[in-house]
C-alpha cells in the first residue's frame, strides 16, 4: 500500500511538471507571436497638424514667411512616399537631413508623387514645404493650411 501511494504522488508530480512545461511554451509561442507582429513594417500617414506657416530656406532652416506651409518636424526618409492628389494645385519641395539633424540637401520643386527616390545616402530624416501655386492673394492663411496640406499624402513606414 505504501508503494502504491508513493507511485501515485510521483505520477501526480510528474503530471504537474508536465503541465508546468506545457505552460510556459504556451506563453512562449504567444509572446513570439507578439513580437513577429510588432516587427512588422507599418504606414503612417503625416497629416495636416504638422504643418505650419512659413518657409525652409536654401541652409534647410526655418524663415518666416506666409507663402508657403512647411513641416515643423522632421520625419524618417524610411519608406517615405508623396502622392499628390488629382486635383491638387501644390508644389513640395522635401529638405534632407542626417542623423544629427543638420541639412544635407533639398529637392527640386515637385509637382508629381515621390517614391524614395535620390533620398541622399546619408539622409535619415526629411521636412516638407509646400507652396500653393494659384493662391489669390499670394499669402498662405490660417484657414488654408489644412487644404494645402490634405492635398499632398505622405507616408513613412512607422
């Protein structure tokens, strides 16, 4: 009888401990989940806030002006895509820089979409001013800063 119950609780404890096992790789594979979902290359989409009215001049740095709206903030070059609207009646201008924020060059006025391409080898985040090109008086108001800038998507990857 002895050897029975001896039997039984090391049958007992040898379930546990499978258990046990079971549970962690279970934990295991769903924190692996997790984190190939994560790594995974995702889009985000710079709206309208993150304009203002102004300028970047020639040096890359911000003038004050009101013929233009410009991007405030830099933004990774990583996957960095702008599609112009059918309609739109804007030029963009993107303004390189390194990994120490200081410019390395600008583009070209643009008046076509832009796919990642002459991104400067050493360039790891980017600024955009747009220009209105038919604006009535000449001069980007408060109200007019949404619509320019809705009128240029641009995407990085997140």
């Amino acid at each position: 009888m002895k050897n029975e119950l001896y039997q039984h609780k090391k049958s007992d404890m040898v379930k546990w401990i499978i258990t046990f096992i079971v549970g962690l790789l279970l934990i295991a594979a769903v924190v692996a989940l997790f984190i190939k979902l994560d790594r995974q290359t995702t889009t985000t989409t710079i709206g309208g806030e993150a304009y203002s009215i102004g300028t970047i001049d020639e040096n890359g740095d911000y003038k004050e002006g009101d013929t233009a709206i410009y991007m405030r903030k830099a933004i990774t070059t990583d996957g960095l895509k702008c599609e112009l609207k059918d309609d739109a009646n804007i030029k963009y201008q993107l303004f390189f820089y390194d990994k120490d924020g200081e410019f390395i060059s600008a583009s070209a006025e643009l008046t076509a979409d832009y796919d990642r391409t002459n991104i400067p080898e050493t360039a790891e985040s980017v600024k955009i001013m747009i220009t209105p090109i038919d604006d009535e008086d000449g001069k980007v108001s408060l109200m007019e800063v949404l619509g320019y800038a809705n009128q240029l998507t641009v995407t990085v990857n997140k």
